[in-house]
C-alpha cells in the first residue's frame, strides 16, 4: 500500500481537447490541488471552470494531456484500476438502470468492484441501512424519485468503502430535504476518515462543508485554503466577494 | 482480486440480459415478432387469395356469346356447357370484334376497345365467339375476348375458358371411343413427374427471399438490445458510472456486445421456429414447409453474418447520443444491410469466393445454396472468415467508442459549428455547378466536337471552378483545419501505392458493370460518339492515356476532391462529406448507368485524399485506373502487364489496404 499521507495529488494537471474541426480546447491549465484523508474539499467555480474535467481526470475517466495526478498513492495514468478500486465517483448526472432494482443495481456494481458472495451481501446491507434505503431496495430504479435515485446513487459509489470521493455536483436538480441528505452523507465519510472531493457552484454548500476550497477559474486554481484564509488574504467577508476579489486579481494581471 | 478473466464479461452480460429481458419492447422484436412474421404473412396472403377467388367465383356474371357460327347442335351443347352456377348467357353478334380485330395493326388497339366495350354495355365481362372450322378438318374454333386488367372480365373469361375446356375433354374423349372402341388412355400413358424433390424445391424458393428477409429481422431483433445496452446507457448517464469502476473496458464490451448478439440469435431462432410453425400449420405447400431439419440446420452458415450484424448494431448505436437519434439512424441502416442480400434475386448467380468476400452479399448466396442443398465449400469458408474478421475490426472501433473521452467531451461551439455548416454549403454549391455546368456546357460541347468538346470542359470549364471555388472558399471562410486541407503534398509511398492499385479497382468496376448490365441493358442509344470511338481505336497510346487518363484525373481530382471534398470535410464528418462528393461526382457522369461505378469510385478516391490529406494519391489513382481501363478495354495493356494481370491484382489490392495508413506522419499533422 502506498505511504503517501495525501488522498488526492495533482500536478500541473492540463487537460486540452484535440479537436481536428475546432482546434485546441483548453479546460484545465495546470491546475495543483492537495487533498488529505479525512477532509473535505471543494472546487468552487463557475460553470465551464474546468471543474468537472479535472474531476475527471482524478475519477480516470479522462487523460490528461500533461501534469501527474495521484488518487490513494496510485498515479491515474498508469494504475487507473487500483486507483478505481479505491475510488468513488458520482456526479449530478449520474444516472441508474430503469430496469434494475436498487439492490441489483448495488449487487452490480459489486460485483464490478470485485466483491462477492458473502462479503458483497455484506456490504451491500451496510449501505442499505446506511442510507437508509430498505423502503425501496426492491423496486425498479425508474420508480424511485429524485431524492432516492440519489441515495442509490451514493449508495452504490460507496459500496466499496472507497479511500476517496469524489463528488460533481452531487446537489444539483435535488429539492432541500434531498440536498441536505446528501450533505449528512458527505459528512459522514468526514468521520469515517476517509478524503471527499466536491465541486459546487453553490456558496452555501461549501460553506457549510468544506475544511478547504479550491477557487477555480478558467482552468487554474487561483487560491486553496481554509475559508479564515480565504477571507483574510482579500479582505473579503463573503464568499462570493472572495470569489470576486480573486478573479479580478488575476485578470487585472493579465490585463 | 483472483476472479476469472471472463468473469466480468459474464457480470456485464449478466446485469444487461436481466435488463433486456424485462424490456416488453425488445421482447417484442427479438422473439414474438419473428415467430409470428412468418405464419402471419404467409397465412394473411394465402388468406387473401382464397378469399378473393371465392368473392369472384360467387360473382354472378352476363357472359356474352355469339354461337351463330356453328350448326345447332353444337350450339345447344355449347350453351348448355357455358351456361353453369352465377352465369347468364346474352347472345350478341361478335363477329364485327373478330373483323376489327383482324383489320386493326396493334396501334389501333384502343378502337377494338371501344367496340369491345360498346358491344358488351361497359366491358366488365369477356365475349366468346364460336365458328366452325375453316377447313373440312380442322377443329371447332372457340374465341373468348377479355380485358385483362379488368378483374371482373378476367374472371369471365376463366369461367369461360375452363367450362369450354371441359366440355371439349368430354367430348374428345366421347368421340375417340366411339371412333377407337379402345381407351385412348391405354396405349400411351404420359404423366409429368417433377425430379425436384419437394424439399429441393421449397428450399430453392425459400433461398430466393430468406437471406433478405432474415437480415432485415435480424436488424429489427437486436436493435431494441443495442440501443438499450449503448446508446440507453449514455442517454441514462450511467455510462461514466461504469467506466468508473474497476472493470477493464474490453470486459465491458464484450458483455455488452454478447448481450444484443443473444437478442439477434433469438431472432434467428424465432424467425426458424416460426417457418416450422407456418410449415406445422399444414401449409404444405408453402415454400420451407417441406423442409428436412439438415436443410433447415443448413441455415447455421449465417451464424457469422449474426455476428457481423450484431456488432454492426452495436457501432451504430454505441455512436448515438441518445435512444431516439439511435432510433433514426436504425431505418437507413437497415436500408443498407438488406440491399446487399438481395443479390440473390439474381437468377443463377453462382457463388464464387470474390462474392463469399462481399460483406452480407456472400452470405445472402451462402444461405441460399444451403437452403437448396448445395452449399459451395471454398466460397462460405471465404464468407464466413471474411465476416468475422469484419466482426473483430468492428468490435475494435466499439471498445474505442466507449472511450470515455469521445463520450463525454464538452459539446460543439455553436459560433464554430456554422462556421462548419458554411463549408458544407460551399462544397455543395461548387460540386452542384460543376454538374449543371456538365449537363448545360460540357454536353453541348461534346456534341458539336467529341474530342475537343472534352478537352474543352476539363481544362476550360471545370479546371477555373476547381481553382476559382477553391480560392473563394478559403478567403470566405479562413484556413481550414489541417483534415480538410487537401492541396498539400504526402509521403511518395502514398502515390506508389495509389499508382499500383489501380488494376483492382479496375475488376472490381467491372465487376459491377457486368452486374448493373443484368438488372439495366444499356440503350443502344448510349454508344459513344463515332470520333471518340474512333480516337480510342486509332489513336495511339500515348494520345489516349492524355485523353482519358490524365486529363480527367488531374481536372476531377482537383475539383471533386481538392475543392468540393476539401470544403465539405470543413464539417467534421468525413463519412457524409465522402459520400456526398462521390455523389456529385457521379451525378456529373451524366449517365444513369455509370452512376453506381462512378459512385463507388468517387467513394474509393475521396476516402485516399481524406486519410492520405492530399488530393495527389488520388489523382495518380485515377489516372492509373483510366489508363488501366481504356488500355485493357482496347487490348492495348502492355504484354508484361497483360501476362500478370492477376498477379498485379493480388498486389493492387494489398496497396489499396495500405493507401489509408500512408497520411502524413503524427508529427506532421
């Protein structure tokens, strides 16, 4: 097992579309990011950031086209399967199977994770109480509403007790009740020690939550820390206004 | 983690038939529908049939005669014998039909209808017209007149035909007994025997529309399966879900991939468990009824072409976004895969290993000479490795499909995509006056000077909307984007390739010509004019490989694919804009017979210039294969050419294969 004590690692991460029609898009522009077991981070930015790129290239989803990156001690390059094995991943657009229940859809999933037999029953009720889902375990996913298809969802990215986390906006289309469900959720894995990786581009999410933020803005992450030293490095009190603070910082630079 | 490599792809395969099976819709196609076609059809028409000839033969009819002709005797005996169930008898005087008939050439044939149709009160029946023989010896002469288009006078007409003909057989047979007092069946027994047995029979019919039949439900079977398995996934967004866990994508696919091939061989299945049934539903006589199960086991050499099929469904479907735009790409497809197979609508067509090699066509031939119990070894073995190495290419593209990076990159810029739709426009606009130019200029040319006229059009014409279309485009719509920038140079081996595969290309034309001959004789009409004919017979070599080689290749090339090609690739969909261009570089053939052959040429040298990025392994191709074309069609090929034609074939089509790989280096790109 690795001896990293970071969850997450990422350096200099670039991520450029080659697109032969459009030439050269460019979502993430070396982009550093630390996150440690048993925090909470977010990536706060506005749509088109390049938040969910970089996402996904820490979930191994997509390459990136330079920079390193490293999830529970494995480089996503080059062991994008033991980073998967010790990853969650779940994203506002994560969908379910319509014609599977929650439990086949969770005993799936496991057994895609390598679990069986007993330990997959095992884990399998483990999520099932943690989240709750016993009311509507046997029924078939495109009965469930919003909110449940969620707890599913969460369910199944955490079937395999994951090392890490990581979450796209994970509130998104979810009424309160469901979204602070979510948040208890995203909590809870706080406790258990293990890292959670969020983006958002709600404030008060993040606010709530994360021990550190990340201020993403055009594929560069433009300040990390604690929300105190957020605030103290702009003089601002608000979130947002750090935001702004932040981003007229840099364009003032390149202006 | 010490599962079993397949394990995963049974987990998949597991987890999406489960899904399937609970899909009414995909039940529906893959299994009831096949089952039910078959019986349903068969019995709907025979149904129909019975039932059309029971309405007519209950039809009471006026049947018109004229018996004047014949003594009275006769004449009783003939009403007598015409006069059955639902038919009255109306004497007329028919022998102005028979004299206008008679006076009248073909042409006038519109007159006899109006006579025909004022004698008899509007037509709907037939007239017969009875006269004594011309000569002491000959037979009583029965006419009957009828329209055959009319149902009601066709079926006055049969009435009238059988009930004269059993008259006659009674009354033959009545009078050699009295003349022979012998049974005149007792010296000379004849009797037809058909040496085809029922099974040969049946199976040769069923050959005749099986293949076709069976790849259209074979499409329509598995593609509720892989629009759930690729494109539903996508479309669900559980897509990125799965590619997040630690399952190898080869694992993936293949799961996904068994799992719609079970859904179109239990369209097979179901297609054969519905003949037995039509067959068991005692229709006999129903083509496949008499069908022995080796016959009908026969059928397993389609078994590669399910394969191919299926993952042909899966590419198609693992490319569309969502369920619906799967769905409309499924009726064109299903368009394309059956026109192949209906090869076998040609009569006598012999298998051969070239055709086993023409994906779906040689399976179509294959399949038709099980069913008649001759299957041809060397040709089905050439098919059958052919189609599943086809399978394998295919199954290649898939796992790249699922490549996350194709599935989930960021959408198109709306400013960049018309920009792109302009480039479609423009090559639209070049290509459509370079065919109007032809029809309007180049024929009229042509007309007044054949070689000339020619000359005139390439060089004069076409050549300045080439260059001019060109020019215009780039200043209109900026540089293009180095895939759709096809004036540049290439690798030498590009232009040795696309010089040495000519000879391929050429039988291969020839190939569909004589083929297109068949279905569509060539007018007499369509001869070339007399000096080009002349040109290409007198003229010597060198003046023909300038005329009919280098002058078209180098002018077509450069418009059709430098510039038109050029234009539409600016789109970003190679495919389309590929066969778009072939198209207008047959339609500026200007000829219907040419238009397939043009096609698929234009086809060959748009996909060269598009992955060799130049136009100039397509100009050298062209011109070899004109050169090719025109020498050999005069049998004027160079001796040491000629000797090695088969030869220069095998190495032609090895360059050919090559010529896509030989674009320019990644560096360089």
């Amino acid at each position: 097992m690795s001896t990293a004590p970071d969850a997450i690692q990422a350096e200099g991460l670039i991520k450029t579309f080659h697109d032969p029609e459009r030439g050269e898009v460019n979502a993430v522009q070396g982009l550093d990011l630390i996150c440690r077991g048993g925090e909470i981070m977010g990536l706060l930015g506005p749509n088109g950031a390049g938040k969910t790129t970089t996402l996904r290239m820490l979930a191994t989803i997509l390459a990136p086209t330079a920079g390193r990156a490293r999830v529970a001690g494995f480089d996503v390059v080059e062991e994008p399967l033991e980073v998967r094995r010790r990853l969650g991943f779940l994203s506002g657009t994560t969908g379910l199977y319509p014609r599977l229940t929650a439990r086949e859809t969770l005993e799936y999933f496991g057994r895609l994770h390598g679990l069986e037999g007993p330990e997959l029953e095992r884990q399998v009720e483990r999520v099932v109480d943690a989240f709750d889902l016993h009311a509507f375990a046997s029924g078939r996913c495109e009965a469930l509403s919003t909110g449940q298809k969620q707890r599913v969802s969460i369910a199944r990215a955490t079937l395999h007790d994951p090392e890490v986390l990581i979450l796209d906006e994970p509130t998104t289309g979810l009424d309160i009740l469901a979204a602070s469900d979510m948040i208890r959720f995203i909590e809870q894995r706080r406790e258990e020690g293990r890292a959670v990786l969020f983006s958002t581009h709600v404030l008060s999410e993040a606010e709530r939550l994360c021990d550190r933020i990340a201020i993403v803005h055009a594929g560069r992450v433009l300040a990390v820390g604690t929300q105190e030293e957020l605030r103290a490095r702009t003089g601002a009190t608000w979130l947002e206004d750090v935001y702004r603070a932040l981003v007229a910082e840099v364009e003032g630079q390149t202006a | 983690m010490s599962r079993p490599a397949g394990g995963l792809t049974g987990v998949v395969l597991r987890a999406e038939l489960r899904q399937l099976l609970r899909d009414r819709r995909a039940l529906f196609a893959a299994v009831v529908l096949p089952v039910l076609l078959y019986p349903l059809l068969l019995g709907g028409t025979r149904r129909m049939e019975e039932a059309a000839e029971e309405s007519m033969g209950g039809r009471d009819l006026e049947l018109f005669v004229d018996l004047e002709g014949v003594g009275a005797e006769t004449r009783a005996a003939l009403e007598e014998a015409l006069a059955g169930p639902h038919t009255t008898l109306t004497p007329c005087s028919a022998a102005g039909l028979l004299e206008v008939q008679d006076s009248l050439p073909s042409a006038h044939r519109a007159r006899l209808r109006t006579h025909f149709e004022e004698l008899t009160n509007g037509g709907r029946t037939a007239v017969v017209l009875a006269t004594e023989p011309e000569g002491t010896e000959g037979p009583l002469m029965a006419r009957v007149f009828a329209r055959r288009k009319d149902p009601l006078s066709r079926e006055a007409s049969s009435r009238g035909r059988a009930r004269l003909r059993e008259w006659s057989r009674r009354e033959g047979e009545a009078q050699r007994l009295e003349l022979l007092a012998v049974d005149p069946a007792a010296p000379l027994a004849v009797e037809a025997r058909n040496i085809a047995s029922a099974e040969d029979q049946g199976g040769r019919e069923l050959g005749q529309f099986l293949p076709i039949l069976l790849v259209f439900l074979l499409v329509s079977g598995g593609s509720y399966g892989a629009l759930t398995v690729f494109a539903g996934e996508r479309e669900a967004g559980t897509l990125e879900t799965l590619l997040t866990t630690p399952a190898d994508r080869g694992h993936l696919v293949r799961g996904k991939f068994l799992c719609v091939l079970a859904a179109t061989g239990a369209a097979l299945l179901s297609n054969l468990a519905g003949l037995a049934l039509a067959a068991a539903m005692g229709s006999a006589d129903l083509p496949g009824g008499a069908l022995g199960a080796g016959r009908l086991l026969s059928t397993a050499v389609f078994l590669p072409t399910v394969v191919l099929l299926t993952a042909v469904l899966c590419l198609a479907c693992g490319r569309a976004r969502s369920f619906r735009q799967g769905q409309q790409l499924l009726f064109p497809l299903t368009l394309c895969l059956v026109v192949p197979t209906t090869v076998v609508l040609v009569p006598d067509l012999e298998h051969s290993i070239g055709l086993g090699l023409v994906p779906l066509a040689g399976a179509a031939l294959s399949l038709r000479d099980a069913l008649r119990g001759a299957l041809t070894p060397g040709p089905t073995l050439a098919m059958m490795v052919s189609h599943l190495a086809l399978s394998a290419v295919l199954l290649r593209r898939l796992a790249v499909l699922l490549d996350a990076e194709r599935a989930l990159a960021g959408g198109a810029v709306r400013a960049e995509a018309a920009q792109r739709r302009l480039g479609t426009r423009a090559g639209h606009v070049v290509g459509g006056l370079a065919v109007l130019l032809m029809l309007a200029v180049g024929t009229r040319l042509q007309a007044q000077a054949p070689l000339g006229g020619l000359l005139g059009t390439l060089w004069l014409v076409l050549l300045p909307l080439a260059l001019i279309g060109h020019l215009r485009i780039g200043r209109a719509l900026g540089p293009a984007t180095p895939s759709a920038r096809l004036f540049g140079g290439c690798r030498p081996s590009a232009l040795v390739a696309a010089a040495l595969a000519a000879p391929p290309l050429a039988w291969a034309v020839e190939q569909l010509v004589a083929h297109l001959l068949r279905w569509l004789p060539l007018p007499s009409s369509a001869a070339a004019p007399s000096a080009l004919v002349d040109l290409v017979e007198g003229g010597s070599t060198l003046t023909l490989v300038a005329v009919f080689a280098l002058s078209p290749a180098v002018v077509e090339e450069l418009l059709f694919r430098g510039t038109v090609l050029g234009a539409l690739l600016r789109d970003g969909r190679p495919a389309r804009a590929i066969l778009t261009s072939a198209g207008l570089f047959a339609l500026a053939h200007l000829s219907l017979h040419r238009l397939p052959p043009t096609f698929a040429l234009g086809c060959v040298l748009g996909v060269v210039a598009w992955r060799t990025r130049s136009v100039w392994p397509a100009v050298v191709l062209h011109a070899a294969y004109n050169a090719w074309a025109v020498l050999s069609g005069t049998e004027r090929l160079p001796e040491l050419l000629a000797d090695n034609a088969v030869l220069l074939r095998w190495v032609g089509l090895a360059a050919l294969a090559a010529l896509p790989f030989l674009g320019p280096r990644r560096e360089e790109s």
